[in-house]
C-alpha cells in the first residue's frame, strides 16, 4: 500500500459522506426536491420582487377591482421591458404612463400614434403597435388610472 493514499481517500469519503453524500461535482438534487436556483425559486422571487416594486396589494386599487388586476397583468407581461415597473415612474424607454387616458392608450398601443392634438412627452418613434391587446385596453386603462402615484 502507498503511504497514505488508502487512508487518505477512505478519510475523504468519510469527511464527504459525513458532511452530506457522496464525492460528485454539480448541484446536490435531493429525490422529490427542486435544486436550488430552480424556476419555482425564481418565481417565487419575482412574485415577491412584484410585491416590493408595486407596493401593497389594494395601494393601486387591484386589490379590489378585478379589471385593475387584468390590467396590472398585462402592463407586467407588455409594458415593463420599456417602461417602468412603476407606471409612475419613467422607464428606460418609455415614459410614466400612469393615468394615460383610453384614448391615448388605444391610438399607441394598437396603431402607433397619438390621438389629435396629443402632444408627447417624449419625440420618439421606438414603440411598435401591439394590435394583440385589442382586448385588453381598457383592462390596462382602469390599471393605469388607479395607480397611486402621490408616493
């Protein structure tokens, strides 16, 4: 027997297996259980980031109206990657968009335009129409006048 090496690895398996398994490289999987950093993980952590982000359920009245949670919905799912989370706030494209009219919402959502005499608060021609919310603008209306932005 070489000096030590027997031993040693016998110490190493006992150390590892003491210590929580077998030697193996890559993330431990338990039977039944998700491994860290797993897609519910993420969601979780998302559901939570949306909580912290936009405030109390109820601050922008979505905690009642069902047509306010439709419409927080779909800012979150079509809205978010240009403007703010916050529809108070501006984006990195987009402006704030909260208390945006139906009118304005439909005209630049589903055509790409402004309404007659609208003047925008930003001159720039970076938003395409999104015709597949035809449905859901007044779902995104009644979101959007019910923010709270006071805070």
């Amino acid at each position: 027997m070489k000096r030590g090496s027997f031993a040693r690895s016998d110490s190493r398996r006992g150390r590892r297996a003491q210590a929580g398994g077998p030697l193996r490289s890559g993330p431990r999987r338990t039977k039944g259980r998700a491994p860290t950093g797993s897609l519910a993980g993420l969601l979780a952590a998302a559901a939570a980031w949306g909580v912290v982000a936009c405030g109390p359920s109820g601050q922008d009245g979505a905690g009642t109206d069902p047509l306010v949670k439709r419409g927080r919905a779909v800012y979150a799912a079509n809205c978010t990657a240009c403007h703010a989370h916050d529809p108070c706030r501006d984006g990195n494209l987009g402006p704030a968009i909260a208390g945006s009219s139906r009118e304005l919402l439909e005209a630049r959502v589903l055509h790409g335009t402004y309404p007659p005499g609208y003047a925008p608060k930003r001159d720039t021609k970076a938003m395409i129409p999104l015709p597949h919310l035809e449905g859901e603008i007044d779902a995104l209306a009644a979101y959007l006048g019910a923010a709270d932005c006071s805070g």
